[in-house]
C-alpha cells in the first residue's frame, strides 16, 4: 500500500491552536423557555428561612447569597431554556455538609438542584427558583490513587481532565472523555453518564465506575460499592444513580475504574464526498470488527468553522470527515488504522490522510472537541444530541439534511459516530425572532427521526428539562411509571432536582 499523504501543520505557529484550554463561552441570550419554574419572587419567604437555617446549622459553610452572585447559576449550557434564581448557593466541603444541606432543604421542603461544572446540556443543573443549588467546586479532591486495584477515589467536583492528569502520571488511565473534559466535573459526568470520544471502544462513564457514596433525599448517607471488580449485592444501585441527573440522590465520593495507560494513539482523518459515504464508513468500520478508540464525525459546515478556527487546512469540500484513532499496541494500531482505511475507501472516501505525530494528533482531537465552540463563531447554537443504532447512522444523516431544508435552519453536525451519536447544532443569526420556534420544530422532527429509525432523544446529553416532552413518547408509558415509582420511593417530598427527567 502507498505511504499516506500526512497533514502538514507544521506551518501553523504554535500559538494558532496550541494552548490547551477551550475558548471561553460565548455570551449567554436572553432564556427564552420556561419549562419547570413557578414566577419569580415566589417563595422568597421560603429561602430566607433556608439562609438563617444554614447560617445557624453550617456557620463555616460557603453560600451565596447575594443576588449578583446567584444569577451565575440560574442557566447551565442550555442557556436558551428559561431557568430559576436559587434562593442560595451552597459550596458543602464534606458529606456531611451535604447530608445536614439536604435535611434542612428537606425540613423546609426547599429543591435541591446539584451542580458541577454547569456545562450540562439539557439544563439538569439550571437553577430553581427559590431553591437551593449545591454546587460542589469545593469538594474537588482525587482521595485515592489505588494502583494494586486500578481505582481512584474522588469527590464529585475533581474535573475531568484533572483526574485524567494524575492518573496518567501514574501510568494510568480514566476512559471517560467528554469534548468538555477540561471544564467539566465527574460529578456531572455521573450525573449525566457522559459519553465522548472513546466510548466506542471504552463504553460510557457508567462502565468506569465502581460503586458511589450518595445522601439521600432525607439525609442518610449509603454507599452502593467499593473496590470490589465483581459484586452483585442486592440491586444495582450505582448504575441507577448514574444518569439520574440528581434526581434520585447526590453523590459525595465515587470510586473509580482505572486501567493501565494505553499507548499514544495513532490518529488517521478520512474526507468524503457525501454524508452517506461517511455514514457508510461507519458502519463497514463495525462491520470489519473494529474497536477504534474515535470514530468521530463532521460535516462540511463543521470543517469549515473548525478549520477557520483552528487554521489546520482541512479539505473543505468534502461533504464530512471522519477522524478515527487507535490506541492498540505497535503494529496492531497500524494494522487497525489500515482496516479502517480500506472501509473507508470502500465507502467512497476521496481522501484519507494521517496525523504525522502525536502533536498534530493531539491538536486534531483538540479542534475536534472544540467543535461546538467553533460553530459558536456563526452564531447563536442549540445543541442537540440524537442517538441512532450504528446501522442506521447515514440515514440519520440523511433525515438532518432533509430536516434543516425543511425549516430553512443552518444545522452543522459533528459527534460520535461510532456510537451512533450525533450532535446537530443548530445555528442562528444572534437575535434571529425566528429562532425559538424553529428550534421547536427541528427537534421534533430530529427527535422522531431518532425514534423512527430505533433511537434515541438524547445520546449523552439526558433528558433535563430541555427533553422532557419526549421521554414518555420514547420509552412508553409503562415504563415512565416504572420511574415515577423509583422517584416517589426515593425521594417522596419530591426535593431532589424536581421537573428535571420526570
Ligand atoms: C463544548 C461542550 C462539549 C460537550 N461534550 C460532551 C461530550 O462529548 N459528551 C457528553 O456526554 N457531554 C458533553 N457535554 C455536556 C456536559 O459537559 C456533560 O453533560 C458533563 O457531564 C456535565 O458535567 P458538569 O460538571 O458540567 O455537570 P453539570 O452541568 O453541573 O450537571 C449535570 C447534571 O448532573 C447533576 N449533578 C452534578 N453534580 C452532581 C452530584 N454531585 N450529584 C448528583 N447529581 C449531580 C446535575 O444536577 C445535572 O443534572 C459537552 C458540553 C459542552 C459545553
């Protein structure tokens, strides 16, 4: 086979794309959604007796409570949902802040919103009004690097990327990867079951995790595992909670899956001159077996608000990119990366070039997860996160085309397509009057394409009180009953993250 032709960014100056972190966030619009919040004001009465209750009972306990600096936590990512002003933030620095938190909320039957990093994307950390969001920067200690038993254990608020850091000094490694793994907290990310870049081949953070310490909504602290690899005691606990978006109880402390750190990861770009050829890839890639650890796509207008912003020299005629890695061992990486060159041309790929080392690797990943944040350059962005089986991945490309010519609405897509993952990001001019209810409609029509094709209203992202509607449409009533059932058991007074999934 002929060499690849790799990029070849070394013209770029180092400081085109170099640093590390993620452009800041764009300016927040007016919210324009309300969902979940009674009217401002009401309830007042109710948080004032919260902020003497917790002066009197936690007197060493960070809370904001002025107004200024509660507004910082009315909106998550989803900053086009209406949210509520929290009557108080609270900053706990143990469980038992946390556990004396929920008792006096639960006495004054106050809400209790969670919070991490706020990057979540279906406003599941948005405030409520009145309430009392608990925001957990200051529990943000890894306590626990175990190398005899590949674990870490953490508070909720360590940030990703900053466990990721030290378990890799220790030759380890922690697979959980969202795009926003610098910003957000693995409180979040449990709270979401996020996914990211390598689930396709390392599952989502439900699979990295071991057991969790958790308060109830009355207070009481219980722990659903440990170290152990294997434990099957009682109900499975830990993965109820994960993905519940705070809804069924708060998490203090998880203990964490590790594994030994992977080698550097070969990194392989493939251009096509359709959607569906891209999507067709992804398919012959599973269909060959093959586990890469990214299998990532863009579309056109993707590349090209990624490459103005990065300045990479992307093809920007191709109609979408797939960016594939592998992290297997010397040979069997290059042998990974040639199968999936070959289904890849086998799809029609017009191009399929390789990262020359691990620093245009690294800054191919790097303008990949800043995706979004590139799109935010054109304008105001909605983002929206449609699963589909793998199968069915050029179909659900198709049905966003067809649906952004339909509602005359700029869609550029990106996402996890070697898990049938998409993210449809829909951009506005700023101000465009038109916005909200074309956002309405796009994601009905994307979220019955999702379910029509076997899918999924959200692959990642959850359902918050961005996707509320359309739990039940998806999983039936039966089941929606099933949860309420759960909800109601485990939180009766209905104080923990109400109108958040249910
Ligand atoms: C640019 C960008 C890229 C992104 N890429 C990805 C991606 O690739 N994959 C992905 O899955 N997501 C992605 N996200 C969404 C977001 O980053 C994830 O959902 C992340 O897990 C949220 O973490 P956080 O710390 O910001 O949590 P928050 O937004 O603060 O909270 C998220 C949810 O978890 C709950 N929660 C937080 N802490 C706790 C706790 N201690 N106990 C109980 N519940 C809690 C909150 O109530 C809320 O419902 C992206 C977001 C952005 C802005």
């Amino acid at each position: 086979m002929d060499p690849l032709p790799t990029l070849r960014l070394e013209r770029h100056a180092a400081d085109v794309i170099a640093p590390r972190t993620l452009p800041p966030v764009t300016t927040k619009p007016e919210p324009i959604i309300d969902q979940t919040n009674p009217a401002p004001g009401q309830g007042a009465a109710r948080s004032a007796a919260l902020v003497t209750a917790i002066h009197a009972r936690l007197p060493g306990l960070r809370l904001l409570t002025d107004a200024l600096d509660r507004e910082t936590y009315r909106l998550d990512e989803t900053s086009y949902l209406r949210a509520g002003l929290p009557g108080a933030v609270a900053f706990p620095t143990t469980t038992a802040d946390v556990a004396e938190l929920v008792r006096i909320a639960a006495e004054l039957r106050v809400p209790i919103v969670p919070r991490g990093a706020g990057t979540g994307l279906s406003g599941g950390a948005a405030g409520i009004e009145d309430g009392l969001t608990i925001a957990f920067t200051a529990m943000d200690r890894i306590l626990e690097i175990d190398r005899e038993n590949l674990v870490a254990v953490v508070q909720p608020g360590v940030i990703n990327a900053q466990l990721k850091a030290a378990v890799a000094a220790e030759g380890l490694f922690y697979p959980p990867d969202p795009a926003s793994y610098e910003l957000c907290s693995i409180g979040g990310n449990l709270g979401t079951n996020a996914g990211g870049l390598c689930c396709v081949k390392y599952g989502q953070t439900r699979d990295s995790v071991l057991g969790l310490e958790v308060v109830m909504a009355d207070g009481t602290v219980i722990r659903t595992g440990g170290k152990n690899v294997k434990d099957v005691a009682g109900y499975a606990l830990t993965h109820l909670f994960i993905g519940s978006q705070g809804t069924l109880a708060i998490t203090t402390e998880a203990t964490l899956r590790l594994r030994p750190a992977p080698p550097p990861r070969l990194t392989m770009l493939a251009f096509f001159p359709t959607l569906d050829a891209a999507g067709s890839a992804v398919t012959g890639i599973a269909a060959a077996g093959l586990t890469p650890v990214t299998l990532e796509l863009m579309d056109r207008v993707t590349i090209a608000a990624v490459d103005d912003m990065n300045d990479l020299g992307l093809d920007r005629t191709a109609a979408a990119l797939l960016m594939i890695e592998s992290d297997m061992p010397g040979a069997a990486a290059v042998d990974e990366l040639e199968r999936a060159e070959t289904a890849c041309r086998v799809a029609g790929a017009s191009d399929v070039v390789r990262a020359a080392d691990a620093q245009e690797a690294d800054w191919l990943r790097q303008a990949r997860r800043a995706a979004h944040y590139a799109l935010e350059r054109l304008g105001e962005v909605r983002m929206e996160d449609v699963g589909v089986p793998r199968a069915r991945v050029p179909d659900m490309l198709r049905a966003i085309e067809r649906i952004a010519a339909k509602h005359d609405v700029r869609i550029g897509t990106f996402g996890h397509a070697g898990d049938g993952n998409l993210h449809p990001d829909l951009v506005f001019e700023r101000g465009d009057p038109t916005a909200e209810a074309k956002t309405e409609a796009v994601k009905k029509d994307l979220y019955q394409a999702a379910l029509d094709l076997g899918g999924t209203v959200t692959g990642e992202h959850g359902i918050g009180s961005a996707r509320r509607d359309w739990l039940e449409v998806q999983r039936g009533p039966d089941a929606v009953r099933v949860m309420r059932a759960i909800k109601t058991a485990l939180d009766p007074l209905g104080i923990l993250n109400p109108g958040r999934v249910l």
